[in-house]
C-alpha cells in the first residue's frame, strides 16, 4: 500500500435485538390459568395498544417474545405497532382449525424483519440435563420449549437466535390431574421443597441450553445470541451454567464456547453507570430478562465480527403499579453491529 492509497473505512450493518416478557398474552374471553379471569374484550384492547406502543417504540429488528398464549393475540399487538414484520411465530399458540393455543404454559415466539432460514422449537432434554425432582420424578424436557432460529441479514450474513423462559422460582407443587394442588402450601416444610423442585427443574434447562449452545459454537463462528427471561440474574449459578463466562478467565480458548452478557461487553461503557433492572418482586429490583451473545460480538476477541453498542432497558412502567394490560417486566434492547466486507477501492 503506498501513501496514496486511500486507507478502506470500515461500514457497519446495524442490528437491534429486543426482549420481552408480555406477561399472559391471551386472546379476549380465554380461560389461561386456572384462578385467573379471562381477558374482557376492553382488557384486551388495552393490553394489545400498550404492546404495540412498545413494540413501536424498541423498532427492533428482532424480538424476543415469552408468555404468548395466542399467536392470534400477538400478531394484533404487532399490528398495533404499525410496523412491518415478516414473520410473527409462536410455536405450539398457533390459533386455527384444531388449534387452541398453549395449554398449561404459555409459550415463547419469534418477531422480525429478517429472513428467517430454519426455525426449531427445543422439547426434549440431552440424556446429561435429565434429574430426578423430588415428588416428581424425571425431568425431561422444557415446560416452555426455547426457540432457535437461523436468521439472514441483508448483506448475507447469518445469525442463530435462541429465544428462552426458563422454570420461574415459584415453588413447584404437586397436582392432580385436574390441575389442583394436592400439597398444603401454607406448611413452610412444603414450601422449601417446591422451592427445591423449581431450581432443579431451572438448573436442568439451563443445562440442556448450554448444551445446545456448546452444539452451535463448538468450533464454528456462527454469531448466537440468546435473549429471555432466565428467571435468574446474570451472575446466578444457573445463568452461568449456560453463558460459562466465568471459564474465559482461567481459558481463553473458553471463548469460542462462552456467551457474554451484551450489558457487560457493550461499547458505550457512559450507558453502564445506571443500574438497571427489568422486573421488582416484593420491592426489590432484579435483572431477569438478559441478552447474552457469543465472542463474535466481543470489540476485543479476535473472532469478533461486529460488536455491542448500547443496551437499554425500558421499564418505567414497573413503577406505575400492577395492571395486567401492562407487563410486569421490563424489555431489554441491544444495538448490535456487524462489519461489512470492504469495498473495493
């Protein structure tokens, strides 16, 4: 190259990914939860202007959605948003002849402007992730199946996104058939060991999603980002039993199987002085609702091929009070990059 010759500007393609927990989305006059009324057609009016008001304003090009009960009632939410998206998919709420969507959980859904290539809704657990609960017996697969989904970028670049909602920290009691609880929940005793039976049933989720996880990128450089609701903080047991950042610190060749909290790898670092939360139980604020990606998308790893921007999270209606119209979670959005291939000079 001689002094002349003009010096190749790096250009960037531009990705935004978002989270969100719409907490119960369900068509209007359709029983979800035992115990829970049913949306009026008013309730569900309100519930898909709030959503599509937020949707409008995350304008991300992917998101992440969990606890759909109604494919129907997602797709009007995203039709009040009056933005243009190719596919909306929640697999197993689809609405149709035979078709009712969830039953017994809801599920998790896809919504973008991208060219989706495959599309896969994880079920059952690895031989490795299966334990015996207490009361229970094996534990085999998810109750709210993950999403993974091959994306395509305009400029041709592919993408691999898992969309997760892992078992809540509810306590897990034992039902009948009918649903009903067949245990005494006042009695504290019962209580610890639901407790018990729900981190174990989390703990093996996690573990069969980092397995998947460690299939995607063992030894590939395909870009993964995994977005959801972990029902856990990012430095939690669980959490880390599917990033495994912390190995990176004793293995750098960890790297190529790790994934990163966006939060932490971002590049504006002045956005990460305010503390962020996405969801209060009993007035304290926790960070559930997490976007980790993998090293293609970490500024200092040498297999990076784009980088973090920012991440937000939009979550002043937390403190507006509980109205189900609402959610009960904050949504994270991520600004992501991804360099181009140079153009001839």
């Amino acid at each position: 190259m001689t002094a002349n010759t003009p010096v190749p500007t790096t250009r960037w393609a531009t990705l935004t990914m978002a989270s969100c927990n719409v907490l119960n989305l369900a068509q209007p006059g359709r029983h979800f939860y035992v115990g829970q009324d049913p949306y009026s057609q008013n309730e569900f009016e309100r519930k898909v202007d709030w959503l599509g008001d937020r949707f409008r304003v995350l304008n991300a090009d992917v998101l992440a959605v969990q606890e759909v009960w109604d494919e129907l009632a997602l797709r009007a939410a995203v039709a009040r948003s009056g933005l243009q998206y190719g596919t909306v998919l929640v697999p197993g709420a689809e609405n149709g002849p035979g078709q009712q969507g969830a039953q017994g959980t809801p599920r998790v859904g896809l919504v973008t402007r991208l060219k989706l290539e495959t599309v896969q809704s994880i079920t059952d657990f690895p031989a490795a992730a299966i334990v015996q609960v207490p009361g229970l017996g094996p534990h085999t697969r998810f109750e709210r199946p993950p999403l993974l989904a091959t994306l395509r970028m305009k400029h041709g670049q592919e993408i691999a996104v898992i969309t997760a909602h892992l078992k809540s920290k509810r306590p897990k009691y034992l039902q009948d058939a009918q649903g009903k609880t067949l245990e005494d929940t006042e009695d504290p005793a019962v209580q610890a060991v639901g407790s018990l039976r729900s981190l174990l049933m989390r703990a093996a989720e996690a573990l069969a999603l980092r397995l998947k996880v460690v299939e995607l990128l063992h030894r590939t450089r395909l870009p993964l980002i995994v977005m959801g609701d972990l029902n856990d903080g990012p430095h939690s047991v669980t959490t880390q039993l599917i990033a495994a950042t912390s190995q990176v610190a004793y293995d750098k060749g960890a790297r190529d199987n790790a994934l990163f909290s966006a939060w932490d790898v971002q590049g504006d670092a002045a956005l990460r002085r305010d503390v962020a939360y996405s969801h209060i139980h009993q007035g304290y604020p926790e960070v559930l609702d997490q976007l980790l990606v993998s090293e293609e998308f970490v500024a200092t790893s040498r297999a990076a091929i784009g980088d973090v921007r920012r991440v937000e999270v939009f979550n002043d209606h937390l403190n507006e009070g509980r109205d189900r119209s609402r959610s009960d979670h904050g949504f994270v959005r991520a600004l992501l990059r991804l360099r181009l291939p140079d153009q001839p000079v």
